[in-house]
C-alpha cells in the first residue's frame, strides 16, 4: 500500500508512479464499475502499456480489483530502469477447481506487451465474476521479466524460454543447419557488409535446401551456442523453474487444464494463430478445432507461422501435469515478414553482448526490437485485444 510519512508530503506527491497508479485505476476500472460508456478503442488501448513497469502496474490493479489471490515471485535481477523484476501470478477459485484456464504472458519478454493488455483487458471485464466452484482461472504475467524490461526475446542468460523445456540430463538434440550458419547469426560485428554476406548466404539456402530448411536451421532451437539466437540453455532457467513451482502449487489436484501461452511476432500482420503440437486427427485436436478452427495450426504438420521447435513450454507444461487433461497452445499475433525479427533480433543481440558504439546506438536497437514485436498502432492492438479475447473467452466457455 501506499504509505505517507508526515513532513514527505512534497515528495509523495512529486512521485510518479502515485499518478501512474491513479491513472491506471480510472481508466481501467472506472468504465466497468460505473457502467460508464467509452468507446471500445479507446478502452482497450488503455489495456496496453509502454514498458514492462507499466504492464505490471495494470496488471496487478486489474487482478486486485477483480478480487484474485496474488503471488509475486520476485527475479534476482532489476530491470531496464533499476525496477524490480517479478512474475506475478493472479489466481481466482485456485486451489481447488477442477477445470482450470490458464492464460500467459511474457515468455517471450518483449512480446509481453499482447499478453499482458489480453490479461488486463479480461480482468478489467469482469472474467473472474461468477465462475463456478470447479472452474478456476491463473494468470501468470511476465514470465520472463527481464526480456521484457528490457526488451529482449531471451532471457538473463540468453536463454530462449520456449526452447528451454527439455531434459538438461540428456544430451541435447543437435542442430547442424544452425551450426553452419552460426557465423552470420551472431557475427562479430553489425557492419553492412555483415548483412550483405548474411543476406546472401541465407538466400543461397533457401534456394538450395528449402524455406523451411532455413527456418529450422535458424529458429528451432540449438544448444551449443550461448550468445547465439534461439539458445536452449545448459540448465533449467530461472523462469522454467517458478512456472514448474506455480503448476505444483494451484494445479496439480486439477483434471482438466487449457493453457493460451500469448506471444508475438510470427504471421499476417494482426493476424491470430492458435499453435499447438498434438497431432491432427487425435480426440484432442479435434476439439481445439472445436473452439477455434481454422485458426489452429499444427508446425509439424507444415501448416503454421512457427517451424517446430525443441523444449517448447507447451512440451514442458504437458509432462508436468501427467494425470490431467491437458491442452496447451500458444496463441500467436503476427506483425512483420520474418526477415525484419530476424534482423532486429540478431543486431539486439549483438549490442546485447558486445554494447553499442558511436555508429550504433544501443538503445535505439533495441526500440526497433520492441517496433517489430509490438507495432504502436492503433488497429493492431484493437485486433489483438478483440481476437485475444474472443479466443481465451471460447476456450473458458467450454468449461462451464
Ligand atoms: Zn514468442
């Protein structure tokens, strides 16, 4: 709570985050508690935020407000402005319900800015009002907080949480076409002739081996190269490990669990996918096309946006909950052609482990990161929030 010690009137009111804090509460909570009419974009821009302090300000207001029990599981790093760092989960009629819907954001650290507007958005709403007894719902926000503070794909190791579900006591699967390509992936300097030779010798693949050759070689994952993209990791990470406590923890007694994992990035520019890994034709991929039909691609089936990808969450989730049925998806909104991530991912990752220069500004890297995975536009995040919505809303209804 907000505490004023006498004679600190002065810098109480001259603190920021007191005004960011009133401010969130009117604009998120005033229109549903009063009934009072704004304009649907104008309500869900409110829903998202510019940095991961403020996704995390709305998020734990929405979900007080709402009446969840909340649990802060707080990062040993700060973030981007010194803030402390956190996965908050909200939890409402937990432990205890037998059908649970859960819903995530941030595993992809600066594609949390989606995740967390669908969250607020829906609490904001009135999601968690009326459920009944056996149906419960976890929001878990930020699951990878110092990607998204400071705006990073990776994690604090540079780890790639959604290739980080893996056994780490096995030896890890190989990914040779990365092994080739290493040199142009992660180069030892961002100079245009970098980019040209890369540009050449990608296209040269494609051409050669195939679009999803390169994609996979690129994207599925490797486990050999710790500054490089899409890095597995040598060990479990932090994030990997308070998810594992949180499932131990509200959903273990539960039979029926649906997990939307939200992320950004991939596909038509404002466009959702439903990304799952079970198998077409088995009971349970016909009933996520049930709830979301063609929206729902398999990777392994060469129908989505994403090649398929080694120790993936949705891997992971699944192994953790053996006795209950389980549906995981990650539901993805596209903003630019791949080649653009690609190139804003490796120079961030570049500034990330060698700094910037004179000639390359650091933090404007990392601004064009946060561009491609989180266009600022008004049209995209009405799609997302209206589509993000729809798609958590027909999956809960199902659970009734
Ligand atoms: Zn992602």
């Amino acid at each position: 709570m907000i505490k004023i010690r006498s004679g600190s009137l002065y810098s109480w009111l001259s603190n920021k985050r007191i005004y960011t804090f009133v401010i969130v509460i009117v604009l998120i909570m005033l229109p549903p508690i009063t009934g009072i009419q704004v304009s649907a974009e104008v309500l869900a821009s409110n829903f998202f935020s510019d940095t991961y302090h403020e996704a995390r300000t709305k998020f734990l207001t929405a979900a007080k407000a709402a009446g969840g029990n909340l649990e802060y599981y707080r990062h040993p790093l700060l973030g981007a402005d010194s803030e402390e760092l956190y996965i908050d989960v909200a939890t409402f009629n937990l432990p205890g319900a037998r059908s649970v819907l859960v819903l995530g954001s941030g595993t992809h650290g600066v594609e949390g800015f989606a995740g967390s507007a669908i969250q607020v958005g829906l609490l904001a709403e009135g999601i968690a009002k009326n459920l009944p007894s056996d149906v419960g719902l976890l929001f878990y926000h930020a699951l990878n907080p110092y990607g998204f503070s400071h705006l990073r794909r990776f994690n604090e190791d540079n780890i790639d949480l959604n290739r980080n579900f893996i056994d780490h006591d096995k030896p890890y699967p190989a990914n040779e076409g990365y092994d080739e390509l290493a040199w142009l992936i992660e180069p030892d300097s961002l100079s245009s002739w970098q980019d040209i030779k890369a540009k050449l010798v990608f296209a040269w693949y494609r051409l050669t081996k195939g679009k999803l050759w390169l994609q996979k070689a690129i994207s599925q994952g490797q486990y050999n190269h710790p500054e490089g993209l899409f890095f597995g990791g040598n060990k479990e990470a932090w994030s990997n490990n308070t998810l594992q406590k949180v499932v131990e923890r509200h959903l273990i007694a539960a039979s029926k669990v649906v997990l939307i994992d939200v992320h950004t990035g991939l596909g038509e520019y404002a466009a959702a996918e439903v990304i799952t890994e079970v198998r077409p034709g088995t009971p349970a991929h016909e009933r996520i096309l049930k709830w979301w039909g063609n929206r729902v691609k398999v990777p392994s089936a060469g129908e989505s946006v994403s090649p398929p990808v080694m120790g993936s969450l949705k891997s992971g989730f699944t192994r953790l909950l053996p006795h209950a049925d389980v549906t995981v998806v990650a539901l993805e909104f596209g903003t630019f052609p791949p080649p653009e991530a690609l190139w804003a991912l490796r120079a961030e990752n570049y500034v990330h482990h060698h700094g910037g220069d004179e000639q390359m500004d650091k933090q404007a890297i990392k601004y064009e990161l946060k561009r491609v995975f989180y266009p600022d536009k008004q049209e995209w995040k009405q799609a997302v929030w209206q589509q993000g919505r729809g798609i958590v809303l027909q999956a809960l209804e199902d659970m009734y």
